[in-house]
C-alpha cells in the first residue's frame, strides 16, 4: 500500500510567511515603539486572508514581540525601563556565556568573516541606516553564537532580540553613531587571543552598554 503525502495547507504555508516577515521586520527595528499594526492592514501588505494573519499576530503576542491590548489593539511594544533593565540583564547573561562557549571553535575563518560583518556594519554606519545597522550588528553575534553549539541558549537570545527590536531602532537614533560599536573590537581582539575572560567583558559591554542610556 503506497501511503499519498497529505497536501500541504495553503493557510499553513501562508501564516508562516507572515510570521517569518514580521518576525524579521520588528527584530530588525524596522517598526517603532508603539507603531499600531491591524489584521486588515497585515492582510493586504501580504495578500493573505485574516486567518494567517491573526495566527501570526497570536505568535508574535506570545512571544513578546507585539504587544495586544485589552481592547483588542496590536502594537509593537514600548518598553519600560525596568522591562529594559530586565532584557539588558538577560543578554548580559546569555551572551557572554554564548561567546565563551563558542571561543574554543572560533578559527581563523570565522574571525575573518566576523571582520567581513564589522566592516558591513560600518556601511550601515556611514549610510545613517538604522535598520541596516541593526541587521548587522545581530549577524555579527550570531554568526559567533553558533559556534558555541547551544541552539537553545541561542533560540533564548534571539527572542530577547526580538523583544528589542523597536527599542534597538530608538536607541539607534539616540547615539548617533559615526563608527562601528568599540566593544566589537575589543570581542574580535579577544578571539584572536583566545582570551575567554576578556571575550565575556567584551560581549556583555557591548549587550548591554547603549540599552541602559535608554532608561531614565
């Protein structure tokens, strides 16, 4: 008895893009604290009925990275300080553990194309691209933190990201920046030392230094 493949679920398939989309949009920073989003709008950007989209809404709302009302509205979230304080620490405890972790493993290749990522993240500097930068600047940490082969630490981390996405776009802004992050010098320093207590010292500056000028 030869056993047909079930037909995949256009809706299924659908909601994934959806979520996959927005997902990458609000860790990227590309929508604001607070911008208002509605299952209509989502519809029509994506050309999918209000059934995927209100499913990709309900995983973004559960995983922190919207925020829905008890009227009923959906926004990005806009962070507290204490929230802010909260998710500062959590990276100043994820990502330094991550980055030790993934020291023993990290090559001259890997160095090298973590150069390569500094120097994109650069662009993004000179191009005053808040967005681009951001992207950038995530690449760089993950590109590292997958070397230290702890896909649930990492999964951890990225949510956390995630969370922060608009805030990250604000804080952008705030600090003008004119060069890449300092702390991302003295990480890839640390690597080509293979200096594991100047890494973690590196890694947690650079998680969580601009997050705290946000509070206040």
């Amino acid at each position: 008895m030869i056993i047909q493949p079930r037909p995949l679920d256009p809706s299924a398939a659908a909601h994934e893009r959806v979520y996959r989309t927005l997902r990458t949009r609000i860790m990227h920073g590309e929508m604001g604290p607070g911008q208002a989003l509605t299952l209509r709008g989502i519809g029509k950007d994506f050309g999918v009925s209000m059934t995927p989209a209100r499913e990709a809404v309900r995983r973004l709302v559960a995983e922190g990275a919207l925020f829905l009302s008890s009227s009923g509205r959906v926004s990005t979230p806009e962070l507290s300080n204490e929230r802010i304080e909260e998710l500062a620490t959590l990276r100043a405890l994820l990502e330094p553990e991550l980055a030790s972790r993934a020291l023993p493993r990290a090559h001259f290749a890997l160095i090298e194309r973590l150069e390569s990522i500094n120097n994109g993240v650069s662009q993004m500097v000179i191009r005053h691209d808040a967005s681009g930068y951001i992207r950038m600047n995530l690449e760089f940490h993950r590109t590292l933190y997958l070397r230290a082969q702890a896909p649930a630490m990492l999964a951890m981390t990225e949510t956390v990201w995630l969370q922060l996405g608009p805030t990250m776009a604000a804080l952008y802004g705030r600090l003008n920046r004119t060069e890449p992050p300092h702390h991302h010098r003295l990480i890839l320093a640390a690597l080509k030392a293979g200096d594991d207590p100047g890494l973690r010292l590196a890694v947690r500056g650079d998680a969580t230094q601009g997050l705290r000028m946000l509070k206040g």
